[in-house]
C-alpha cells in the first residue's frame, strides 16, 4: 500500500516530495496559514485551499493507519492473522473496508451461530453447504443432543443455518458488493410513524417521501434525519418503492456463494438461508452503514455552505475607521445607542424612545443631532431586528433635514449581537455596561469592520447555516474555527488596536498570549516595531515566526511593519534599496519602479522567487485589504412589513444566507425572502454560491408573498412575471428541469418538486 503522503499526493495531484514537506512542518507546529504563505518554497507552492484539504486527509489517514494496527495487533493475539489476511488489512483503502475485513475477528457477545458451534453442529453446516445432494432432514438425525439443547430436526437445522448466516455475512468483498449496489441503485424512503401526522406537521412533506439514495440533497436527507430523531418518520433503504418486491441483492448473496437451485435435496434449505442471510444478517447492517454514510455526506455538505457562508460575512467591506452609532432597535425597551470612535472604543451611550408606543421622536432626534456633532459621527449603524424599519425611517428623515451632517445610515445585520451582548468575553469587555448597550456596540463595530467584531462570537451563532444544529458539532466547530482563521491571516491584524478575540486567532497565538499582548500593550503603550513583541511574555522564537507577518504595527519604527513582508525576509527589501540606492518609504507604493525588477535576481537559497514575488506585491500595495470596498443597500421607503409587498416589485436587498437550494435576501420587511436556486440566473445554476455570496447587495423582483405563513417568493432574473410564474406553478410546468421558485399551492407537494412551499418548510425546519 502507498505511503500516506504518496496517497494525498495522487487525490491532489501534486507531487509527493510537496506532501512530505507540507506534513513535516504541520509536525513541527506551523500552522497552514503560515504554511501557506511564508513557506512556498518548502512545499513547492501549495495554497491554503490545497493545505487545508492536505491536513484534513492527513487527520484521516493517520486514524486509519491507528485503527489498522489496532486491528491487526487484536486478530494476532487470536492466532488468526495469515499472510493473506494481512496483506488485505494492510492494503485496505478506507475505514469500511477495514471494518469489514474484521468483522469475522471482532470480539462480540454470545451469538447464535457460536451456541451452535459449541453445540456441535457445524459439521452438519459445512457438509450442507458444500454438498446440496444431502437430504437436510436425515442427516441433521445424526446431530441431536439433548444435553445441547437439540431436540428436534429443525432445532438442529436452525443452528445450522445461523452458522452460516453469520459466516455468509462476513466476507468483505460481498460487502463491499453490495454496498456500492445499494448506494447506486436503492432509494431512500420515508414514511410517518402511525399517530404522528398532527405532531409531525413539519415533517409533512416527507410522509410519504422516496427519492435516489445517492443523488438526496444534503437539505432533505437532513430534513429526514430530523424528522427520525423526533420519531415523526422512519427511514429505509428500499429496492422499490412496493413492499413485498423480492430484492435483488439476495440473488447477488446467492452468485456470490455459489448456491444454486438445482433441485437436489439440499437447495431448497440453502436457499432459506441465502434469504435470512440478506434480510436478517446483511440488510440491517447495509442499510445502517448507508444512512449513516448519506449522513456523513449531508453533514459535510451542510458544513461546507455554512463555511463558503461564514467566510464571505467576515471578509465584508469594513466602512473603515470612521465615528459610528450603533443603534439596537426596540419598541417597548427603545432604542439603545453607542458611539464609537474612529479605533472602536466606546465615547458615549444612551437610549431613545422614536417607535412606538412611545413616539418621542422630536426629543429622540435632538439627543442623536447632538451625539453626531460632539462626536463628529460619519456613520450610523442600524441592527435589523425588531423596529429596525421604523428606526431607519427615523434616522433618515433626521439626517434628509440636515445634509450638512456628512452622516450615512446603514442597516447592520445584527445576528449573534444579543449572543455576544450576554457573554464572558462583553462582560469583561464591558463590566460596567448593560447587556443591551453592548448589543448597540457590536452592531456598530460590525459596520466599521465585520471581522475584527464578528470573531468574539461563537461562528455558530452568526445564523448563516443551513441545518446546523443537525450535523456533527465537532466537525462543524472544527471547520468553521479553520474558516475564521484563514479569514484573519488573510486580511492580517494591527497589533495596536486589536481585540484579544482578534489576535487569538493569527497564526501561532492563543488566548493566552493575546492577552498578554493587550497587556503589554495597556503598560508600555502602543508597540513601535514587531521586534517589541518579543518582549511579551511567552512571545517565544517559535511564536515569532508563526505571527509575526500576519502583524501589523502601523506607524510604527520600521515601515515594512505595517506589510505582510515576515522579518525574517527583510533582508531581501535591503538588497532592494540597497541596489536602487533608494529608501524603502520611497520604494513603497512605487509600481513602475517595481515593474522593472526581476524576481530571479533577488532570489537566494533561502528565499525563492515565489517569495520574492510575493515580497513584490506587498511593497507595491503595503498592507492591502483583501476585502471589497464598502457599499450599502438602500431599502424601499414605504416597503417594511410583508403586507407592503406586492407581486413584480424590484427591490434591493442584502444577501444574508446561502444554501443548496437558493439565496435568503434582506429586503427590509423583518422576513428574508427566498430566491430558489432556479431564478438566480437566466442560466442554469448548479451550485447557489457561484452566482451569490452572503453580504451581496442584489436586486430582486417580488414573485409571491404568503403573509400569513411569512413567505417571501424573489427572484433574480427580472424579467421573471409574478402572472407566469403563478400561472406555470398551478400547472405544474417546470423550467430547466426545476420547478418554478415561487410555488406556494394549496396541495403541500412532494420535496423532490422543489416548490417554494417545500424549500420555505425546509427553511423554517433550518432556522428553528
């Protein structure tokens, strides 16, 4: 069998040697960010898309080659391993296979089969079976024992047949066979439990539900899932929809072993066991390791939208440090408000009372009118929730009184705000702050830049998955901390300014050492150069290298401080100015002068032209964002609850979720609308997050509206007409093979239809 690296070489299809030194120096502690982007030259170039999927195969691989020896090391102290079976261990692919090459060899309770051994009765199984001409009847006369427990002809016979039931079922090749012919033929069905039809209502779509086992969208099959967990609906594994269908696959049991029906004594017998093997031993056993492995693939689908998800919401366009309020929308309780400063720290609060019931709108204005003036404020952040539209309406009318202020509002999603206004980390932030005004914050610095607030947040209480409380926890906590990471080395952090929760995510830091660092920085003031950082404490050599390019300080001693240039790579930058005879604040910015350069002739041992390349583009733009630039969506006026809809309005919105099946969009009525995956383009789409990414400003043209279920039919293509999309919905006509997006009949249809009343259950059932 090939060695780990060589196999994660062949999926990647890059070179061995690559591999190997990616896996050394994950080994040694580098993490991938850093992998990534200061060590090019040492694994030949790989990406942070490629590492990521690098370490991942390698978690894999390394618990398989754990979990053989494992195997092996129990099936030796049998005295059981032949040469044969090992070298079928040993060159076992994956965790099935290996499983199943040790099923025969698994310590396991008192099985039927083995009573019958110990009965004495397998002589009578193995002569049955390889030779058919023995009448069972008479020779089973021959093997009753009453001190056994064998009375009878039949007792000895079914001891017989669990025999060789349990030694039938445990051939991994046949497993093996079955399975891919269960995976690639078989539907996944699901019907509701008896008396479950009012408490499942949810579940009503699927009541009745069929579809093919391999090709179930991850959506539905979690859908299902949930349904079995609350006991509304059972799953099975079916060859065809009609119960009572001979399977197939009790035919390929019998080829596999040679069983023949050719009329002899025996055939009959051995052929009632051939059918106890598929449908006693066999088909449990297949029917739970497939739905377990659909589960597995939904899971994995699921973690990957909320991830493409997670990571296009932290990396939105910052507006920048600029003065901001943060206002958090309420009625009853009023408006809470925070003003921050251009660095993000708190210079003012207080609350309001414009919305109802109250209405104080002449009082609420002059308390803003005069928080904007003393504090210079250029933005105004809004949260989305409760009394967010009447709150907008508020603000907007104040600031179209007086233009001279300079002063922007924007509607800020607040998802996970109240999560992060209720936890540890605000209340140390804040200790002497209510929760509410803490929401007002967050909501504010999320508008000055999205990353830096968003990161002191659990990811899974951002809001932007799709079945998320469904999947594996573990791999989805995994994931999304990898997601984060990337996001914060990619966009870099100033070291002067950042939050503990910011800096704890830069390659080779922890929350221990950031908050050292933020100690450091409160004693001795803001840090002149990155070599001050290994003054901190526990800021080993080790940290250094792993952090340190991944740090900003701005204005600081050495201007190559405020680049993504490593220290340990600024003797190039010397050789640079050096040989221009030029300063490096005078080579900053200069992309003529750079133009002219020629990696090869500033590469060394060391440093490669990869690196040198990259040196090149950082001194030509110093400290880039990669994140776009800041843009807002301007919500309709007079359009904020559902019941202001109207079918073939053309809206603007936000994007603020991405699934399988189409795009959430913000269109300020306090309830996202849903564009399905079929009105996204003109064109057919496959994948949702190639045509839109979470934090898109869209237009949208209004298809359906339920008000009463709160269900909002969009699309993108607009030239789409509500009257035709109605009209083909009741006629059941599809377009590309989808159904039309804006479904809502009185008939609830089966999920595979794709109507918009099946995807909005599928939403709910999401959200809840």
């Amino acid at each position: 069998m090939n060695s780990i690296p060589s196999r994660i070489a062949q999926e990647l299809g890059v070179k061995e040697a690559q591999v190997s030194a990616a896996v050394a120096l994950l080994d040694e502690g580098a993490t991938v960010p850093f992998i990534s982007r200061y060590r090019k030259e040492v694994t030949g170039g790989l990406d942070d898309t490629q590492m990521r999927d690098l370490e991942s195969r390698l978690g894999y691989l390394r618990e398989l080659e754990d979990r053989r020896e494992t195997i092996l090391n129990s099936i030796r102290e049998q005295d059981k391993l032949s040469p044969e079976l090992e070298r079928d261990i040993r060159g076992a692919d994956t965790k099935n296979r290996l499983e199943d090459l040790y099923l025969p060899y698994k310590p396991r309770r008192r099985t039927k089969g083995q009573i019958a051994i110990e009965a004495g009765l397998e002589p009578l199984a193995n002569t049955l079976f390889d030779d058919p001409s023995q009448d069972p009847a008479s020779l089973a006369l021959n093997y009753l024992n009453a001190e056994q427990g064998i009375n009878d002809v039949k007792g000895a016979l079914d001891g017989a047949k669990y025999i060789l039931m349990e030694r039938l079922s445990e051939d991994a090749n046949l497993l093996a066979k079955l399975r891919h012919f269960l995976w690639n033929e078989c539907l996944l069905c699901s019907t509701v439990m008896t008396g479950k039809e009012q408490e499942g209502e949810k579940f009503r779509d699927y009541f009745a539900h069929s579809e093919p086992l391999k090709t179930t969208p991850s959506h539905r099959a979690l859908a299902m899932f949930r349904g079995r967990n609350e006991s509304v609906l059972s799953l099975a594994i079916k060859f065809s929809e009609e119960e009572g269908t001979t399977h197939p696959c009790e035919g390929m049991v019998a080829e596999f072993w040679k069983v023949k029906d050719e009329g002899r004594p025996a055939d009959t017998w051995l052929k009632e066991v051939i059918r106890w093997t598929w449908r006693i031993k066999l088909y449990t056993h297949l029917e739970t390791d497939l739905l377990g492995q659909l589960r597995e693939l939904a899971d994995t689908a699921a973690i990957d939208v909320f991830a493409h998800n997670l990571k296009d919401l932290l990396l939105a366009a910052p507006a920048g440090q600029r003065a901001t309020i943060g206002l958090d929308p309420g009625m009853r309780t009023g408006v809470k408000v925070a003003v921050i400063d251009a660095t993000g720290k708190v210079v003012d609060h207080c609350a309001i009372f414009p919305t109802p019931p109250q209405n104080k709108i002449t009082e609420s204005a002059a308390v803003l009118l005069a928080l904007i003036k003393k504090h210079g404020v250029e933005l105004i952040a809004i949260g989305n929730g409760t009394a967010s539209r009447e709150t907008e309406r508020f603000v907007k009318d104040l600031l179209a009184a007086r233009p001279e202020l300079g002063c922007t509002s924007v509607m800020v999603n607040e998802s996970g705000a109240s999560i992060y206004s209720a936890s540890e980390y605000a209340a140390k932030e804040f200790p002497d702050l209510d929760v509410t005004i803490r929401g007002a914050i967050s909501i504010a610095r999320r508008l000055q830049d999205p990353l830096a607030e968003l990161v002191k947040i659990d990811p899974k209480s951002i809001g932007v998955g799709q079945y998320q409380h469904d999947v594996s926890q573990t791999a989805l906590s995994r994931t999304l901390e990898t997601v984060v990471e990337d996001c914060v080395n990619a966009v870099g952090v100033d070291v002067n300014t950042a939050s503990p929760a910011l800096l704890a995510r830069v390659s080779g830091l922890n929350l221990s050492i950031s908050a050292n660092i933020v100690e450091y920085r409160d004693r001795n003031g803001a840090f002149k150069s990155r070599e001050q950082l290994k003054e901190v404490n526990r800021f080993g050599a080790k940290t250094f290298e792993q952090a340190a390019g991944f740090l900003r300080v701005v204005g600081g001693d050495n201007p190559l401080d405020a680049s993504a240039v490593h220290p340990e790579s600024y003797s190039v930058v010397e050789k640079i100015v050096n040989r221009c005879g030029r300063e490096v604040t005078n080579v900053l910015g200069d992309s003529s002068f750079l133009k002219t350069l020629k990696p090869a002739e500033y590469a060394d041992e060391r440093f490669g032209i990869p690196t040198v390349t990259d040196i090149f583009a950082e001194l030509d733009k110093p400290g880039r964002d990669p994140r776009p630039d800041f843009k807002t969506a301007t919500f309709k006026d007079g359009i904020e609850k559902i019941s202001d809809l109207e079918p073939d309005m053309i809206l603007e919105g936000v994007v603020t979720n991405v699934t399988n099946f189409g795009a959430f969009v913000d269109i300020g009525v306090h309830q996202d609308g849903l564009v399905h995956i079929s009105a996204l383009a003109n064109q057919f789409v496959k994948d949702p997050h190639s045509v839109v990414k979470a934090g898109d400003i869209v237009k949208v043209k209004v298809m359906e509206v339920d008000a009463q279920r709160k269900r909002i039919a969009l699309s993108m293509r607009l030239d789409d007409k509500a009257s035709d999309v109605q009209a083909a919905n009741s006629s059941g006509e599809r377009r590309g093979g989808r159904s039309k997006p804006a479904a809502m009949p009185k008939q609830t249809p089966k999920p595979e239809n794709t109507t918009m009343a099946a995807l909005f259950a599928q939403a709910k059932q999401k959200k809840r």
